[in-house]
C-alpha cells in the first residue's frame, strides 16, 4: 500500500486591504504581512511579534510561513 502519511497543507494567504496580507493553515493563524511606509514588507508572527522587515511580500510571507512550521 502507499503512504497513507496526511500531505502538508498549504499556507493561505489572503490580501485584506492595501499592503496588507494574513496568513493561516488549517484555520490556524500564522501571522501577517504589513507594507511600511519606505516600501519594506514588515512580517508578524500569530502574536504580532515582528519577524524582521523584506523588500517584497513574497520573502515576508515566506518568513512568517516558516515562523508558523517551526511554533507548530
């Protein structure tokens, strides 16, 4: 038989207002992705904890997404 292991889930990431992203899996909060002023993208883990700023929305999500794997 083959691997009946559960497949990772995605992160989903939905934008909800103009340079501004959340992130969740499975209906867990995994944190948000906010555009500052000087055009940085600023990540927050699920409890508004700043991860660390980045030049594009992709790097910041991909940095909360791996904040979320690695408190999970």
């Amino acid at each position: 038989m083959g691997d009946q292991s559960p497949l990772a889930s995605r992160p989903l990431w939905a934008s909800v207002a103009d340079g501004f992203y959340v992130g969740s899996r499975d209906g867990s909060f995994l944190g948000y992705v906010d555009r500052q002023a000087d055009g940085m993208w600023r990540a927050f883990d699920a409890v508004s904890r700043s991860i660390g700023d980045y030049a594009d929305h992709h790097r910041a999500m991909a940095a909360v997404t791996t904040r979320g794997e690695d408190a999970g």
